[in-house]
C-alpha cells in the first residue's frame, strides 16, 4: 500500500469532516432541506473545496452507504458465526435493535430511506448491506428448519422489518430502549421459528 503524503492525510481528514458535518445537518435539518451551502458553511470550507470531495449532496449519501456497510458488517459476520443458529439468531436480534434503536440511526435510516424512493442510485447503493443482513438472517432459518425452504427469505425480511420498524418506534414514541424491549422482539421472532428467549 503506498504512503500518503501530508497534503493527501490533510485531505482525507477534510473530506472525514464533511462528512461527518453533512450527517450533522441531515439528522438536524433532515436531508431536502441541508443544502450544500448549508453543509459547506457549518463544514467551515469553501462550496468549491466540497464539491472537490463530493460532487453532490447524493455523492453525500452513496460515501454514507459504504461507512454503513462497514458499521453492519459485525452484525452479519455474527449471523454468519461457527455457532449453533439459534444463539447466532439471538445474538444478532439482541445486538442489531440495540444498534437500530439509536435516536441518531433511526433519524438517520429515515432520511436514507425517504430519498431512495426518490432516488435509484440511493437505493441502489444501501441495497447490499440490507441484502446481506438478509442472507445472514436466511442462513440461521435454514438451518433452525432444513426441511422447511418454503418462504424464508420472505421470512428473514420480515424479521429484519420488525427488528427495524420496533426500532422507530422505541424512538418516536419516547420509551427508549430497553432490556424487556429485547426479550419481546426475541419473544415475538422466536414464537414463529422457534426460538427461545434467555433474554
């Protein structure tokens, strides 16, 4: 790998900031209305030198698709584990709502979500990381259920739509998180797949 010069470490640190500035205004603002010249000025650089990192406020959102995939990426080597199904499954439904449930990934997530309908490219680029929790979730069914092949994909979206969609709910309704709310997922995927809840 070659090493960087200065100038290149000082550029990855700016683009790291904008970055992380644009999220900032996308939680507070919500994502139609954090402009660039928004993201610029609370960045402190000039429209000119953003744009030299991201073309476009949806550049934006595609660089925060591969930094998600990257956060995702324990949670599906988790579902993916040399260990019974059963305790991967619960691990990750234990672990991921945790992770789904906080305030600024919920924010996050809507907005992401709010713009791929909008836009393919968006959807597009978060596609992957959905698609591999699903797999994941997919791998653990089958083997909870060998003979049963009827519908689990359909099955392991659905458990990732209630993980996620319980998710919001903690946080728009204001009850936070919390240890029973694990034990009533774990509870409510398991009394369909059979799984127990130590939770």
């Amino acid at each position: 790998m070659p090493i960087k010069t200065n100038r290149q470490i000082e550029a990855d640190k700016r683009r790291q900031h904008i970055l992380e500035t644009a999220v900032r205004a996308f939680l507070e603002l919500g994502y139609q209305r954090a402009g660039v010249r928004e993201i610029a000025k609370r960045a402190g650089v000039s429209l000119g030198n953003l744009y030299n990192h991201f073309p476009s406020k949806e550049a934006v959102l595609i660089e925060i698709a591969r930094l998600e995939a990257l956060k995702i990426a324990p949670f599906v080597e988790q579902l993916r584990a040399d260990k019974p199904a059963q305790d991967r499954l619960q691990e990750f439904l234990e672990g991921y709502l945790r992770y789904a449930a906080e305030a600024d990934n919920v924010l996050l997530a809507v907005e992401i979500l709010a713009e791929a309908v909008r836009t393919s490219a968006v959807a597009d680029a978060f596609a992957p990381t959905r698609k591999s929790l699903i797999s994941g979730i997919f791998g653990c069914l089958s083997a909870l259920n060998p003979s049963d092949k009827s519908n689990q994909v359909d099955k392991a979206r659905l458990i990732l739509d209630l993980v996620e969609a319980h998710a919001r709910h903690l946080v728009f309704s204001g009850k936070g998180f919390s240890e029973r709310e694990v034990a009533t997922v774990v509870q409510m995927v398991g009394s369909g797949i059979g799984l127990s809840s130590n939770a």
